[in-house]
C-alpha cells in the first residue's frame, strides 16, 4: 500500500501534536515532518517530498500565503491544504488565490482532515462546510482575488507605464508581466487597459499617485 506522504507546519505544538496523533492512526499516512514557521517548510520541501502539507496561516518568519507560492514552485506535485482560525471569505478565497487546494478551519473534527487529505489527494479543492459557506457570496461576485504580486503589477499598469517599464521597475522579464497581466484580466473579467486603471481608482489602490480618468 503506498502511503500518503504528510507534512504538518504550525508554530503551535498542541495543534501539529494534535493532528499528528490522529492522522498516524490511519494505515495510509506517514508523518514525514512537523515544522514550525514557513521558511522551514520551503527549506525543507524538496527533501521531504510530502503529497500533502498541511499548512497553518499565520507563523512567524513567512507566512502560509508566501510559503505556498514558494513551495509550489520548487515543487508543484505537493498539495497545500490551508489549516486556519480565519473563516472571511477574504483569507479562504486568497488562499485558494495563491495555489492552495484546501481550506480546512481548525474547529472541524480532526477526522475530517483525513477526508480533505483524501480529497486533495484525488486531484479535487476541499473546503470545509464553514469555508464553503463564506466563500459563496465571494463566488457570485464572479472575481477571483489578486496575488499581492498581481496587486503591485496592477497599480503599475495602472499609472500607465509599459510591460517593459513594469519589467524594469520590478526586475522581472517582460514575458512575466505579460502573463501577470493576463491573469489579472481573467481574474478581473477586464479586458482593457483603461478598465484596469478604473479598476484600481475604484478600489482606493492609485491615492496620492495623481492618476485619474
């Protein structure tokens, strides 16, 4: 039987004791790796090659929002599963934003981890009931949340400067502001330059810039 390779990361011990107590009763998990903080747990991906991470949102050093997008481009085939206090539709949906493919709040009962392990595990995004239920009026808005990267390429496009200004300015290559820039406008449903710029005025982001319509 090939087991599914888990590792949890929170700065709390009771919570990462907790879990692990639970999940090592199962036949098809194995703990590799309990961390405390998000830089641990980049540092430590590649050589623990977990399936799952379970990953709490708020630790010291880095947190679970940065750690996830790090994690993921070092290694794409492990599943982050979002492990949280916070139940706003703001940090489940940011959260999903930045790669995760679950979001478990920390009051479920401890089985229920496994379900989402499971379900993840299949390829499939695992809210609980609670995060389901915050979501939805998030989803009838028809726009997914900006990466705080997205965010920053956004307030640049906005003040009116080019891909390769926005290149230079951020010392990145034009080829990745194209591809940030697509993602925004799918995420936004704009499909202009001009609406981007509405977008941010409407949104408080260009305040003190002197940008205007």
């Amino acid at each position: 039987m090939t087991k599914t390779r888990v590792v949890i990361v929170d700065d709390h011990p009771m919570v990462t004791e907790g879990i692990q107590a639970i999940l090592e009763t199962y036949d098809d998990i194995e703990i590799v790796g309990t961390l405390t903080n998000g830089q641990e747990a980049i540092d430590s991906v590649l050589k623990l090659a977990p399936d799952v991470m379970l990953l709490d949102l708020n630790m010291p050093q880095v947190n679970g929002l940065s750690a996830t997008e790090i994690i993921l481009e070092k290694r794409p085939e492990t599943r982050i599963l979002i492990l949280s206090m916070h139940d706003s539709a703001e940090y489940i949906s940011t959260a999903l934003s930045h790669g995760a493919l679950g979001y478990v709040l920390k009051d479920v009962p401890t089985e229920e981890i496994k379900t989402a392990i499971d379900t993840v595990m299949a390829g499939q995004q695992y809210l609980c009931t609670g995060a389901n239920a915050a979501l939805t009026p998030k989803i009838a808005d028809g726009r997914e949340p900006l990466t705080s990267r997205e965010q920053t390429i956004l307030l640049q496009l906005a003040q009116g400067k080019s891909n390769k200004e926005v290149a230079l300015a951020l010392d990145i290559s034009v080829r990745t502001v194209e591809t940030h820039r697509k993602n925004i406008k799918r995420k936004l449903r704009i499909s202009s330059t001009a609406g981007l710029t509405r977008y941010a005025l409407e949104h408080g982001m260009l305040q003190g810039t002197g940008v205007s319509l």
